[in-house]
C-alpha cells in the first residue's frame, strides 16, 4: 500500500475562477503568442475572486508578459469537449481533470511535469491520483474523500445517540429502521448519474474488503469474484429493496439534489465529498456545525478496519501540444501555490492538498475528517478507469431496478476492467 504522509489538511475551494471566456470560445492554444488557455468546469464562481488573485499575481511574478485566459466548460460535456480537443492536436494549453481514471485514460495527450513541480512534492499531497507508469501528469489542488456524513437531529428524534452512530452494518440496517418509523430516509442518494456506486464502494470498501484485498484492488489486481466484493454490490442492493435510500434515486442528480435532500432533513445520512460540492460547509448552511456529524463506515466483514477513503481530488494539467511546456507549467504551479489556496481559506470549504495551513477553527465534522487523513486509503473507484465507471453507473442503476444480479454485475465488471 502507498506510504501516506502526516499532514494538515487545508480549507480551500476546488478551482473555481472568474474573469473566464465563455464555453463556446474556441480555446485554442496561443501560448506562442504570449496566451495560455486554461479549460475548466468551475470558472466563474464568486467565491474564487481571491483565489484567483493570487495565482494571477503569481504567475505574472514569473511571466508578467503572458496573458491567462480561462474558459469555463460544462461539467456534464467537460470530457466529451477535452476528447475532441485530444482527438484534433489542439485545444487548451491547461486543462482540469479529477484524479483517477479521468486523467490517467488520457496521459497521452498530456506532458509529465515532474520536472517542474520538484519544489511543491511536499507541501502538496495527493499526487498518485494523477499519476500512471511512475510519471505525474497534473498538481493536486484539493483532496478529494467521501465521509458519510449524518443528522445529529435525526437520529435524536429517532431516540438514537447522535454521539455513537452504528459501527457494524447489522446494527446501521436496524438503526435506518428507527429512522425510517421517525419519519426520515436512512440515505440520500442521487444516482442518475450513475455515481452513487462510486462513493458507496469506496466508503464500504474499507469494511467490506480485507486490507490484503484493498491493497491488491489499488495495484490493480482486482479479484472480482471475491464473495466480499460482491458483498459491497449486495449492500447497495440490499439498501434498495429495504427502502433505505430516498426515493427515486435512479432519477435524482447527486449534483445537487440528493444533497439538498440530505441538507433540507429528509434524510439522515449522505456519503459526501470533502471538498468542491456536497461538503461539509454547503451543509452547514441549513445544518449548523452542531447538528452535522461524520461517521466510520459500519463494520461489514468481522476484523475489518474503517477507513477514510480519499485521493487526490482535481488538478491541473499541460496539455502535450502547447508550445512552451515550461510556462505552462508554472501556470499549473501558480494555481497550486500557499498563497492561493490559503486564499481560499475564509471563502469556502474543501479540504485541500496544501499541506501547510491550520485548519484547527473550522468545526467538528471537518476536526473529524482531518483526523481521518492519516490513516486513510486510496478510495476504490479512483482506481477504475473512466470505461469501467461508466459501467459500473449503468449496471448499480440496474440493480437498483432489480433487473440485473450481483452476480451479472461482477461479471461484466470484471471483463471490463480486465480490458483495459
């Protein structure tokens, strides 16, 4: 398993920035004309401005001739634009990606900049998700986990002790029960997307899966045929037909109805995100820190061990055709830089992959989360490549309905995943 480094986490936001060109703007890569075009999904958020600044005066310490264009893309055709950018030679000269299978299907089209973030290698964490074949592709900004998080309120109107969630999945089954004859959903889950099964295999994972299992599935030998990895497709099923989750959550977007389920009361749990989205600050503003916890996940296979899964969250990277690598690159380093990321700090909530600034003063769910860290896993889906995600979305919507089996699923997950 990857040695993990003791650190503290940051607050920042995941790289929203304003002062961006629309998402119809060509983007083409200009950078030998004194320009370099960045691709993203979250530019023009307000509450970037400050991050924003700073990068900006950073980068212009370095190349004050330079002129930084950001153009903001729809997330939901973020990848099918990146694609098409690949596929023609030309496009943005920096571009976001998450971790994992996102960036790692596309290194091809990307330079490895380990020779220009030499200086950052410790004061960021994070890298292995944007990593493949030992060379790094883009500079971690945030670190993205997935806690489930819970309504304290919930389970006292369930006559549940809000300070001991259940540590075993029999007693959170019973627990959901209560909360279920209280009035609530046990879960809020969005899986139109088919992402739900993303964030429930890597939050049962660590107590579904022995550690021998957890570590082989990170080096990427997966035995799909093992009864515990079956067993974590089986939890998900079983929470459908037991009527744990919201209620149509084939049809309800994560991002960001099943939050606003969880936010509004009408649920008592969500597996979340630590940073960007459907985190521990968006929830605060309908669920004060007082009322917002953060569980382990429940014991699922005896001698197990929960832990926080989490990566590498999402990064930048220098697109191969830009025609000054070396500028590029400080650009990526500059949106990665303390000044920036500290930035973010007051303004809002992620958990970032700078590892220098206090996070003491930011609450209890967040004091929980960051007490996770170093002990934490690599989380399981970040591991898959982008093919076997999107099968793996439509095959849980499947289970969900009741037309596949476990069994069915497994199988074609595991062809999958051995194709490559």
């Amino acid at each position: 398993m990857r040695q993990r480094a003791i650190w503290s986490a940051v607050l920042v936001v995941g790289l929203a920035l304003a002062g961006c060109g629309s998402a119809s703007d060509s983007g083409k890569s200009t950078s030998s004309d004194g320009k370099l075009v960045v691709w993203d999904w979250k530019s023009g958020e307000p509450f970037a401005k400050s991050y924003l600044d700073k990068a900006k005066a950073d980068f212009k310490k370095k190349h004050a001739d330079v002129e930084v264009e950001f153009v903001a893309q729809p997330f939901d055709q973020y990848y099918t634009l990146l694609g098409a950018a690949i596929q023609s030679g030309k496009g943005p000269d920096v571009m976001l990606f998450n971790g994992g299978g996102q960036i790692r299907d596309r290194v091809d089209a990307l330079v490895p900049i380990d020779d220009y973030v030499a200086e950052d290698r410790q004061r960021l964490a994070g890298w292995e998700a944007f990593a493949k074949d030992g060379k790094t592709y883009a500079a971690p900004v945030t670190l993205q986990g997935y806690p489930i998080y819970y309504n304290k309120e919930i389970y006292r109107k369930a006559n549940l002790d809000p300070a001991s969630p259940a540590t075993t999945w029999d007693k959170f089954v019973a627990d959901c029960a209560a909360i279920a004859k209280a009035g609530s959903k046990c879960f809020a889950l969005g899986n139109k997307e088919g992402v739900g099964i993303q964030f429930w295999l890597s939050s049962l994972g660590s107590t579904t899966l022995t550690a021998a299992e957890y570590d082989a599935w990170i080096a990427g030998k997966r035995d799909w045929n093992s009864p515990n990895v079956k067993r974590i497709f089986q939890t998900w099923k079983e929470a459908g037909d037991r009527k744990m989750n919201s209620d149509g959550a084939n049809s309800t977007a994560m991002f960001n109805d099943s939050f606003a389920l969880f936010q509004s009361g009408k649920a008592a749990h969500v597996m979340g995100l630590m940073s960007d989205v459907g985190h521990w600050q968006d929830f605060n503003e309908f669920l004060t820190p007082e009322k917002l916890g953060v569980m382990k996940a429940p014991v699922v296979t005896a001698g197990t061990t929960p832990s926080l899964p989490y990566d590498g969250g999402i990064g930048y990277a220098v697109a191969k055709w830009t025609k000054d690598p070396k500028v590029a690159a400080d650009l990526v380093r500059s949106l990665s830089s303390a000044d920036a990321l500290k930035a973010f700090y007051a303004d809002a909530g992620a958990i970032a992959a700078d590892t220098t600034i206090d996070v003491s003063q930011a609450g209890p769910a967040v004091a929980t989360i960051v007490g996770e860290l170093k002990s934490g896993k690599p989380a399981l889906h970040v591991a898959l490549s982008s093919k076997t995600l999107d099968l793996m979305g439509r095959l849980s919507q499947q289970l969900l309905s009741g037309s596949i089996t476990v069994d069915e699923v497994v199988k074609q997950l595991a062809a999958s995943d051995q194709a490559g």
